[in-house]
C-alpha cells in the first residue's frame, strides 16, 4: 500500500514515528516530555539544568533556564532554544499551548540579539 512506502529510506523500511500526545494543561503532564514543545533531547537538557517536574515550569525564568543551559553545555544556544523556554514556561503558566516559534518576535523584541 501507498502508506507503506513512508519512512523508506535507502531501501530499507521503517516504521513511522508515533509522538506521544501532548498534554492539555501542565497538571496533565506526569513527563517533561508530554508538555507541548518539549521532545526527548528537550527534556534531558532541563533534566540537566534542574527541572525534573513539569510543574516546575510556572515558577521559572525562561531567560534563566537559557543562560544556565548554555553555561551547562559550555556552548551558546541556538536562540530557539530561548523560544522554547518561553512557550514553555508560559504554558506551565496557564497559557494555551503555541509553538515555539510564536515565540520569537517577543524574544526579539525582550532579549535583542542573543
């Protein structure tokens, strides 16, 4: 079938990835990883940087979060990163969930150029 040919690479066949639902609000949320935006590599660098709980969100500073990953990895960030912490951490606020990329233009328009 048509749908089977998706993921066919090289000749090989693989399966489609299935991404886990994400969650509605921040109490539904038992994972990093079921909050919108947030994928596994996502989840291990705010395990990283002290943020085990969803829950733990609505009290952060996205800024903050940004500025300790970067001085965890050694490395500056790409500026979406700071996004993704912004979407995130206003979602854990309450927010409707956005992608991260609704993000940017406040993060410009806050943070300049990072």
């Amino acid at each position: 079938p048509e749908g089977a040919r998706q993921g066919l690479r090289s000749g090989r066949a693989t399966l489609p990835v299935i991404k886990a639902p994400k969650a509605a609000t921040v109490a539904d949320c038992a994972s990093l990883e079921q909050l919108p935006n947030i994928g596994p590599a996502m989840a291990e660098d705010l395990r990283s940087i002290g943020i085990g709980e969803p829950r733990e969100l609505a009290k952060a500073d996205a800024w903050q979060l940004y500025r300790k990953l970067c001085e965890k990895t050694g490395v500056r960030q790409d500026p979406c990163v700071l996004d993704t912490f912004l979407a995130v951490t206003d979602f854990a606020r309450g927010a409707p969930a956005a992608p991260w990329w609704a993000y940017t233009a406040k993060r410009k328009a806050t943070f300049g150029a990072i």
